[in-house]
C-alpha cells in the first residue's frame, strides 16, 4: 500500500506539499499541484480519511439542505456553495426537502448521526426547529434565502422587500393600478417580505393594497396556474401579475395562454428570480437575485466559522437585486367592450 512518503518521492517534492494538496490547504503552485495529483493517481493512493476525521473531530464535509433542487435559483446556489467549498477541501452533500418541514428535520437527524462538519439550511418555515436541533449537538449553520425569527444564526439572503417594491414600482409606472400578486406559503419569510415591498410601493402610489389581489400559495407551477385561474374567475381581474417565483410565473403564464391572453398586450407579469442562460421563456421581466454570491458567501462564513480559534458572532448579508426589464412588462390597454375569452376553470390541473 502506498504512502505519503511515496507520492513526494514520485512527485519530487515534500510531503508538507502532498499534504496541502489533498487537504485543499495552504498555497502549492499549479506544477506542484498536477505533479503530486499525477503520482496519486499513478500510485493509486488512498488518504487514510477515517484516521485524520478521528484525530481532528472534522469530516470535511458540509450539508446543503435546499427546499426545491430542481429549481434553478436553488442550483445556482448550490454552485456556488461548491465553488467556495472545493478548494477549501470540503466535500459538499446536497439535501431536497420539497418546502416540507417534517423531511427538513429528518435530514437534520441523518446529517448529524453522519457527523457533517456544518449545514447550510434554506429552512421550510420562519421558525425551524432544525436549527434548534443543530444547536444541541453542537452543528454551525448559516441560513440561506430565507428569514427566521430567531436573529442568532449566521444568514446570506437577497433583499426580497426590496426586490419586489422595484418590480411593483416597474409596474405602477407603465401606469398599472390593478396588480395581482402570487407568491408562496404565508409562513415562508420570502412571501411575507415580497408582499410586503408590494404594499409599500403600493402605498407610495397612493393605492390602497388591500384591493388588491394577494394570493398566497405554493412555489411550484402547478401552484401559479390554480391561483392564476382564481385571478381570472374573479370579476375585478388585473393588468398585471407580479409571480413570486419562476415557477410560480411558468404556471401562470400556461393558465394565462390557455385562457387566451396574451402577454404582454392583454396582461403584464413580472418575475421574482432570473432564469440561467439557456432556459426557456427569454421575454420575461425579473427581479434577479445574486443566487451565486448567496451559496459561495454562505459557503465562505460556515468554513470561516469552522476555522475561527474563538466563537463568531452571528452575521446577516443582504444583498441588493436587480430589475432586469424584458418585453413581458408594457403599459396597460384600455380595457375593451368586446366579451372576453372563456376563463379558465381553477379546479382543473394543467395538462
């Protein structure tokens, strides 16, 4: 069985060197670096990982527990998370909990009995009790997206009262007064924070929100197209829709399109989140969110906090979104005479 002493012998330099190399530690120049990961290879070396876990408590190894994996805000994350995470020697286990928070304290008590060196959580409700779990068996956790009443926990999230007061400030000033909002579980801290912005910029317009549509539902599309066929039931239906999520924003845009509405000319919709290069629907108005800077910030606190000789103090990042105006946002058309095409019906499911 091969040595420590036996890929430094092969790669020509020290074992100090071999060691920052597969420890992610330290500075070791590119040669050095492909010199000693080449003997490796051709040794067939194997750390022994279990001995150097006992000696220092550490597994090199951090959770990232996420609601909804498949959505591409929370992929980007999780990009970011591994990008600062790697070259630090951290491997990175990834979580999906589906926004439920029975499946989110069920993988806490997995990653705790597997002994994970920290978890970043993007909790399912504002008061999780995953955090308190952590606390007890002594676990670090930053919290990603995400609010939760209790301040004493490091946070990376974007600003979403800020972010959707810019998209209803878009809206009311292609002259909208009649503004839907559709947005996910009430006890998730990024509906309650992007209704909010929504009433303040309503407010500032001199419009009272409470006339307005809120619809409160879930992140997913199936959840976009039911509330959307609620707006289009109703008598009073509005102009625009300002979509909490891009999911949110996918199934009321197919709601929308079967109900024979035309976006932008019959009805405007602004989206909460970007969608990466590549994906469907370009036309789209968003509100981006720095999704990368959250999972690499996160990333960077949790191993600072691992690394620190002393307790931290709990730390909140908040970072700014951006408005991104796309051709799904226009002014309003007066409102015409001629009857309008059948709604759709809100009890069925998309096809």
């Amino acid at each position: 069985m091969s040595t420590l002493n036996d890929v430094a012998k092969l790669a020509g330099v020290s074992t100090m060197t071999v060691s920052r190399v597969i420890n992610g530690s330290g500075y070791t120049s590119p040669e050095s670096r492909a010199r000693v990961n080449r003997a490796i290879a051709e040794l067939g070396y194997m750390p022994n990982v279990l001995a150097r876990q006992l000696r220092s408590r550490r597994t090199k190894t951090l959770a990232l527990v996420m609601t909804d994996i498949a959505n591409p805000f929370f992929t980007t994350i999780a990009r970011g998370v591994e990008d600062a995470a790697r070259p630090k020697g951290y491997a990175v286990m990834f979580c999906n909990t589906d926004e439920s928070v029975d499946e989110e304290l069920d993988y806490v008590r997995v990653l705790i009995q597997r002994r994970v060196d920290g978890v970043l959580l993007v909790p399912a409700s504002d008061s999780s009790g995953s955090l308190e779990l952590l606390k007890a068996h002594g676990l670090p956790a930053v919290v990603l997206d995400r609010r939760l009443r209790s301040g004493e926990v490091d946070a990376v999230r974007a600003d979403s009262e800020g972010g959707a007061y810019l998209a209803a400030r878009h809206l009311l000033d292609l002259g909208h007064r009649e503004i839907a909002v559709l947005v996910g579980p009430e006890s998730v801290s990024t509906s309650a924070d992007r209704v909010s912005g929504y009433r303040r910029a309503m407010l500032e317009a001199g419009i009272d929100p409470g006339t307005q549509q809120i619809l409160f539902g879930q992140y997913t599309e199936a959840s976009g197209y039911e509330m959307t066929g609620r707006l289009l039931a109703a008598q009073s239906r509005p102009t625009a829709i300002f979509a909490g999520n891009n999911f949110i924003a996918f199934g009321a845009i197919q709601g929308l399109r079967e109900a024979g509405k035309e976006i932008p000319d019959d009805i405007s919709i602004v989206v909460f989140d970007d969608l990466p290069q590549g994906w469907v629907m370009p036309f789209l108005t968003v509100i981006a969110q720095p999704a990368y800077e959250i999972g690499r910030l996160a990333a960077e606190m949790m191993i600072e906090r691992l690394g620190a000789d002393q307790p931290l103090e709990p730390r909140t990042i908040v970072l700014p979104c951006e408005l991104i105006t796309r051709r799904s946002s226009a002014p309003p058309r007066l409102r015409s005479a001629k009857p309008t095409p059948a709604t759709l019906n809100p009890t069925e499911s998309p096809a």
